[in-house]
C-alpha cells in the first residue's frame, strides 16, 4: 500500500506510544487504514509474544485492538467532517474504555488482522467494535471507547 | 519479599507468557503475591513505554492487569481448596474477558501497583476486580474474568 497510515499523520509529540508510534523504536509501529467502512491493520508477532507456547500472548491482543481503534476514531472524526487527515483543528484519540472478549486461542506465527468499525461517534466520544482474526478466524472481539484529548493537551 | 510469587510455581511450558513468564527474556515478568484477601504486583514501566510523552501506554496497563489477574486466579484457586500452589494438580488459567476503564492519565517513572480482588469463583470460572495505582492514585480499574485451562492442554 501507497497510501499513509492514519498513524503517519500524527505530529511527532503524538507519534511516541508504544502501541503505534512511528518514533518508537521499541514499540509495534501498527498501521492502520480505511477499507470501505471499515478500518484494518496487520500484525505479525514475534517469537516472543506467546502466552503459552503456539500462541499469541492477550496483552498484545488488547494493545492491537486498542491503538487501532484509538487511530480508528481519529480517522473516523476526520471522515465525518469530510476532511483529510492532515488538516486543522487535529484530532487525537485515547482510550476511556477497552473491553476484549477471547474467543478461542490465537496462533502465533501468522500475520493478524484487525478490524474495526465505528458504532457510535457522539461529542468528543467514538465507540467502536473491533475483531482480530487469525487465518481468517476471528480469535477475539473488542469494544472501545475513545475520546478527543482536551485541547489543551494538544498544544505540547 | 522472600516469598515466591505466583508465577515461580508455574511449570517450564507454563513460564514463556510476555507478560508473567520468568522464562520470556523480552518480556515483562511480572510477579503477584497475596497481601490479605487482595493480590499485589509491582511494575516499573521502562522509559519506552509511553503513550503520549510522561504517560504510560494504556496497551501496557491492560497487559499488567490481564496477567496479575490470571496468576490471582490460580492462587484463589489453590486457596479456595487450601492448598498450596506446589501441589496437585495445578491450576492454570487464561484470561476470557477483560475490561480496562482508564480513569485518568497514568505517568509515567513510578511504579505502577495492581491490585486485584476476587468477585467469585464458580466452577472453572474466576472473576475478579482490580486497580491500577501511581503514586497512590487510582488510575485504571479492571473486570476479568479467568477460565481454566482444559486439562488436555495441561498435559502439554
């Protein structure tokens, strides 16, 4: 893909976490994008994100699932405004509430998939629905709410 | 503290988990121990770590409060039947659902304390309640509920 991630357009101050943070050297780097209405992004652990062995460690599910759908909202923000991503006022996102429901265990050793779609986006409050599936099966099941940081923690 | 944590009595194959496993090199070893009717485990994030600069990532929170609470099933587990935690057969459980309310933001450079508390154990099942502190500051609270693992998978 050509196109940028919705993480490449966050400033630098915004581009740290662990989670999906283009200037983190030690952190997952996700990217994610628009697919029709929904949004995606893929993940290939390593070796050493297991739980027991064979299988994907669920602290990594939970922070797949939440950096994509803290970027999910901030894309989703932009798109009801119909305007690009790299526009004033920007959006940023974090995470009020994270619920993950595993569904059955996740192999490691293939690439993830997460998606998300936005169930609700009310005041400065997105809710979404996410999965993540393995081999084409849905292995988990998350729902998030993000909200827009306060503007003045946008300035730093 | 002298005495062992919860997750030095998991067995070899039970001790590779990111997050608790003494094994995993690249992880976050987390260790839990009984302090009255409640569990308490102890974690100093590393610097990189960050969701936006000076606060925690919300991906580790959820992780530290997914594994505490696994170990927290398995000892209520053992102390529900009086048995110590080197005695069989073992009990070891994997995380079914889990729930992070991020309250406010956590900073980063202390240690952070999770502490967890049992709601009920019923069959196969453990649900508990936890919280996630900084300098004394309750800053995440947590719902998980704990299963299991199939003896079939125990044998491995």
């Amino acid at each position: 893909m050509t196109e940028k991630a919705f993480q490449d357009y966050y400033p630098d101050h915004w581009s740290q976490c662990y989670g999906c943070g283009r200037l983190n050297a030690h952190g997952l780097q996700i990217k994610s994008f628009w697919d029709g209405d929904e949004t995606v992004s893929t993940f290939q652990p390593k070796p050493y994100h297991t739980a027991v062995p064979g299988y994907v460690y669920g602290g990594l599910i939970a922070s797949l699932i939440d950096c994509h759908c803290t970027g999910t909202a901030a894309a989703a923000a932009y798109r009801a405004e119909d305007r690009a991503m790299d526009t004033e006022p920007p959006f940023r996102f974090v995470t009020a509430a994270l619920h993950v429901d595993y569904l059955k265990p996740t192999p490691l050793g293939v690439p993830l998939e997460i998606r998300a779609s936005v169930e609700e986006i009310k005041g400065r409050k997105v809710v979404m629905n996410a999965t993540l599936s393995a081999d084409g099966l849905v292995c988990a099941r998350g729902h998030v709410v993000a909200v827009q940081v306060p503007d003045h923690m946008m300035s730093k």
